[in-house]
C-alpha cells in the first residue's frame, strides 16, 4: 500500500474518533464533574504518550529537554490541555453535544485575527467575510432550532463553545513555533498540565468527587482518542499525504457523524439548524483559507 493511501487509512480513523467524542463528553459530563473528568482524561494521555516515547525510541530527546523546552510546555500545558478543555467541557455540559461542537469549530478564522498582533501579518478583505459567514452560522446552530427566536440557547454555554476556540487558536500559534518532536511535546505539555490540574483539585476539593464507573471510562476514552493517540495519528496522515488540503479537508466529516453517534447513543435529537449552521461555518474556514494562509 503506498503512503497516499496510508494516509487517508490514518485520516479516516482520526476523524472516526474525532467524531465519537462529543458523544463522549456527554455521556462523563453526565455522570461526573468538568475537572474530575478532564484530570481522568489528562492522566490517561499522559500515561498514553509515555508509552508511545518508550516504544519508539524518543526517550533519549525528552531527557534532553531544555529549560526553554520546558518553559514553552509550560505554557502550553496551560493554554491547552488547561484552559482550552475546562472552558469547552463547561460548554458541553450547558449545551447539546450537536451544538457546542460546530460553535468550537471557527478556530481558523479566529487564528487569523491573532495572526495580526502575534505573528504581525495583515488581515485581507476575504477574512471579514469569512467571518460574518461564520458567525452566522455560528447563530443559527446556537438557535437550536428556532433562528427566529434569540436567546433560545444557553447564552453562557454559547461564549464558551465559541470562547474555546480563541485558546485553541492561540495554542495552535504556539505550538507551530515550537520544533521539537511531537509526542515529546504533547508529553510535556499533559506533564504540567497534569500539574495544574492536580492543584486545581486540591485547592477546589475536587479530589473525593465519587466517579462511576461510566464517568471513568467515557473519561479514559477521551484521553485516548481525543487528546492522545488520534492526535498523533492525524499529524501522520498530514506527514504522509502528497497533498495536505485533502487530507485536512476531511476533519470536516467530524461534525456530521457526531451528530449521528449523539443520536443514537444519548438520544439527542437533530435540529435541522445544526446541520445548516454547521455548513455555513465550514463554508466560512473555506473562504478564509482561499484568502490566506498563515505563517509557520
């Protein structure tokens, strides 16, 4: 089998997982608390990407760590998978699963405004249109429904989905600037995040939180393939694609399938303004990526 085909193998499973997640998040926020769920998670990819360290003979470049490397995981680990997974797993447990996804999705469109005091490039026309296309789109998934009438939807949940994508954003342009091997700086980054997490929970009391047993296992499996394994497997299909456009245009089936597995599994029905929202906001990161590409 050539790398092309590979590629697409290791695309299609990322974005399979991908797409069971929501579903995931449902079914934890159900049973157990945001933290308790996203610490259970962190742990779970930790353990994960050490093994995966051990296995592939990168244990020599984590132990060269700088300073510096670990100043730049630091941050990270704080940006994502801190910030980034408390503020979107509050989202989830205020919103539908079908709804708090796509609101998280316009995180290329913000990345492009941050673009201009962080990585000092120009916005072009195109981005403002791409903006409003997805922000209207961004309107009528939080209508669930009923786009005739605002303030259906959850308010705060709505600016937190769609807040999250503004840490993610960030997360993305830092992480890009920092070259080292990818699984050693997941590693590193879950590390301290796991640092965090744990001083969360002993200064908030989260630590005797009773956890059952379908909070513990929707939780691992996020740490799998949400956080852990997954994000490797895309970052190999990127690397084995002859072209990257293709590839990457498939994370865009995540959401639809989601709204299938949400369906079936915790009984969530489809607001025919999911789907339609959710095509306006795709349309948008379209636009935006004819418009402008963004420095690495």
């Amino acid at each position: 089998m050539d790398r092309s085909k590979q590629s697409y193998i290791y695309a299609g499973l990322s974005v399979l997982f991908w797409s069971t997640i929501p579903t995931a998040f449902k079914i934890g926020l159900g049973e157990i608390e945001v933290l308790t769920m996203l610490a259970i998670a962190t742990f779970t990819s930790l353990l994960i990407l050490l093994v995966i360290i051990l296995f592939s003979g990168r244990f020599n470049i984590l132990v060269r760590s700088t300073s510096r490397d670990l100043i730049s995981s630091a941050l990270l680990g704080l940006i994502n998978p801190f910030i980034y997974y408390i503020i979107l797993l509050k989202a989830y447990s205020l919103l539908p699963g079908q709804v708090a996804q796509p609101l998280n999705m316009i995180w290329p469109i913000i990345l492009v405004f941050l673009s201009v005091p962080l990585l000092k490039q120009k916005i072009p026309a195109k981005s403002f249109l791409a903006l409003f296309i997805s922000f209207a789109g961004v309107y009528i998934v939080s209508s669930q429904g009923h786009p005739l009438r605002p303030g259906t939807s959850n308010l705060p949940g709505v600016l937190l989905a769609t807040g999250s994508s503004i840490f993610w954003a960030l997360y993305f342009i830092f992480n890009i600037r920092d070259k080292r091997d990818e699984a050693v700086k997941l590693f590193t980054n879950f590390l301290f995040a796991s640092v965090y997490l744990i001083i969360a929970l002993i200064i908030l009391k989260k630590g005797h939180t009773e956890i059952t047993i379908r909070g513990l296992l929707a939780s691992v499996y996020v740490g799998l393939f949400e956080m852990g394994i997954t994000f490797l497997f895309w970052l190999k299909a990127l690397s084995m694609s002859r072209t990257t456009d293709k590839v990457s245009n498939l994370v865009y089936l995540a959401p639809f399938l989601s709204m299938v597995f949400l369906y079936f599994i915790v009984n969530e029905p489809v607001y025919y303004t999911t789907p339609l929202g959710l095509i306006l906001i795709i349309s948008g990161i379209f636009v935006q990526n004819r418009s402008v590409r963004v420095a690495h």
